[in-house]
C-alpha cells in the first residue's frame, strides 16, 4: 500500500457532507451552540467543520459564508438551469414564522384548541397548515421578535439574483434548510425591507422525475 492509498478518499463535493450540513446551518444564521445541539455533535466539531469550509473555500469569515451561494452536488438544483427573472412579482405568501414561549403547550393549542392541521415537529419548532400557508412556530422569548413573512418563489437563485439587482439586501444566500423523507427540498433566504425588519423567499426543489 503505497502513501497516496491511505485515509479517506477524497470528497467528490467541495465540501464533505458533514462540512456542508454546518455550513448550511452558519448560512441560516445559528451560531456554534445552536448548530452543536441541533445536530448532535460537540461544539469542538462544529469549529472545526467551519474552519475547514472557510479554508477549503477560501473565506475569511463567517460573514462570507453567510453570503455564500454555493450548491451541494446531492441537490436537486446543482444541474438545474437557472434562467434570469426580469419580471419578477413575489407571492403567493408560503409561511409565517412566529415565536413562542413553550413550543409543546402552543402545538396543542394551535392543534387541538384552533383545530389547525399539524404538519410535522423537530425539536423545539412545529408547522401547522393555515389553508395553504404554512404556519411556523419556534421556541424562544414569546413574541419579542415580529412576526417573518415568506414568499413563495419558483425558483429561488433566480428570484434571490433579482432582487439584489433592485438593491435588496440580503442577510444570507439561498440554502437547504431541510429535506423531506421524500426527497423535496426546502430552501429560503432572508432580506430586509426599507426598516431593516427581516423577510424571505422560499421554495421547493423536488426530485426530478424519471
């Protein structure tokens, strides 16, 4: 066996899939402890996945990364073409994101006490259906924060590329957030209105059919 044989082969992707489940997670905006606890993995790994997608991409900072627009090559949109979108119009609205005390108590009473459907749950956050519009419930300080809107686009880097072209601002470059057992995709990024008070797109990337 020679030297060139040992360790791990190298990572077809730019960066390996646990970098990359990091990096989406500094993308969305978490910080070292919130990532370590909602992946499962210590605060030591965590630094040391960031370290290694800043050097492996050349970044300097967090900020960078945030604003980052890469695509992991296992996407749903990697291959996709993404074509300009001069007229765009955001909307129909796809989600409302609202804070809550205790996410256990405000799913039984968003389910059972309004009778809303609920969609799934992940830790401390929950989805309910309002007719169409998701509802998104996260645990925090109750209420401090306003209330986020989310605008449904068709296709996120194209709707994302427009709107920096009319001066909007962005917080963070379209990403994966989640993957459904399906293989659907959810992507969103965030922006500010004329108030500095934060908005965002969203969509979703589905398995192409055979």
């Amino acid at each position: 066996m020679t030297r060139r044989d040992r360790g791990r082969p190298p990572h077809p992707d730019v960066l390996t899939p646990a970098e990359w489940a990091v990096a989406e997670s500094v993308r969305h905006g978490l910080t070292n402890p919130q990532i370590a606890k909602r992946h499962g993995v210590s605060l030591d790994a965590v630094k040391y996945h960031v370290a290694n997608a800043l050097q492996k991409l050349g970044f300097k900072s967090r900020a960078e990364l945030r604003r980052w627009t890469g695509v992991r090559r296992d996407s749903h949109l990697f291959a996709k073409e993404t074509e300009p979108m001069s007229d765009l119009a955001l909307g129909p609205m796809a989600q409302i994101a609202r804070t809550v005390k205790d996410v256990a108590a405000a799913r039984r009473w968003y389910g059972e006490v309004l009778g809303l459907p609920h969609l799934y749950s992940f830790g401390n956050i929950a989805f309910f259906d309002c007719g169409g519009v998701r509802l998104y419930l996260s645990e925090g300080d109750g209420g401090a924060s306003e209330s986020i809107l989310y605008f449904r686009v068709p296709d996120i880097r194209a709707a994302h590329a427009a709107l920096e072209g009319r001066g909007v601002q962005f917080i963070n470059a379209p990403h994966m957030i989640h993957r459904h057992e399906d293989g659907t995709e959810e992507w969103m990024a965030m922006f500010k209105d004329e108030e500095g008070r934060p908005l965002a797109i969203m969509a979703q990337a589905a398995a192409p059919t055979s």
